[in-house]
C-alpha cells in the first residue's frame, strides 16, 4: 500500500513538474516597433514576452509598460519559421494585428484568429485599400 501511494505522489510531481517546464521552456522574446493589437487590447510598442501557457492559451507581456494580453484559441499554424523566429501581422492602415507567432526552436508555431475589431478594421478599409503582412519583429529565445 506504501508502495503504491509512494507511486502515485511521484507519478502527480512528475506532471507537476512537466507542466512548470513546458510553461519555462516555450517563452520567447521580441521587440515590436510599433503598437499592435491582439485580441482586444491595443499594446503599446516595446520588448514582449511570449509564453505559451498551454497548447491553445498564450500570454504576451510587456514589463515595461505593465501591458499584458491573453490570447485564447490559438491554432497551429501552417507555416514555420525553420532559422529563428518571427512574429507576422496584418496592417490595416496605420494599425496592427498580430497574427502569427513562428518559431520552431521554441515549438511556437501559432495563427492568432481574427479579433472582432480586426473584422470592424478590415471591413472599414476594405474599399480604401487592402491590407498588407508585415513582418517587423524577430524572436529570440
């Protein structure tokens, strides 16, 4: 009966333990030049944190600024960025919308869905002009 008890509490750190390291181990860093929009917060430019906190859920958080946002839903993305990292956004005129996070060293491969104010965005610019993919920010571990 010791036995298995001694077995089952090493089984639950074990899985405790696996769920720190994986929330360690896939944070990567990045500088944005300018102030982009993910979900439905609007973050200021600056040097981001990334962490995946579980396979659908990342955090993104800027210290300096006390900026922090959730983004739940993630998806993997198709694409994958083999050297590095890289974070892509779509540009409606001045404004920016993270959209994908690819970075194979720290398994972060992830397409950020359309937030309902990117949809309001993109409607409004659609008959003025078409948005553009902008990569400006590169991930480092």
């Amino acid at each position: 009966m010791k036995r298995i008890t001694a077995i089952a509490l090493l089984a639950i750190a074990n899985f405790a333990l696996a769920g720190t390291s994986y929330a360690q181990s896939t944070g990567v860093r990045a500088k944005v030049p300018f102030s982009f929009t993910v979900g439905d917060k609007v973050l200021p430019a600056g040097d981001y944190t990334i962490t995946s906190e579980t396979p659908q859920v990342i955090v993104i958080k800027n210290h300096d600024h006390a900026a922090e946002a959730a983004v739940s839903l993630v998806i993997q993305a198709s694409n994958a960025s083999p050297s590095g990292g890289k974070l892509l956004f779509h540009r409606y005129g001045s404004q920016y919308f993270l959209t994908e996070i690819l970075c194979n060293p720290a398994d972060m491969n992830l397409s950020i869905p359309p937030s309902k104010r990117e949809e309001r965005v993109q409607r409004e610019q659609a008959s003025l002009e078409r948005s553009t993919t902008t990569l400006v920010a590169y991930l480092t571990r």
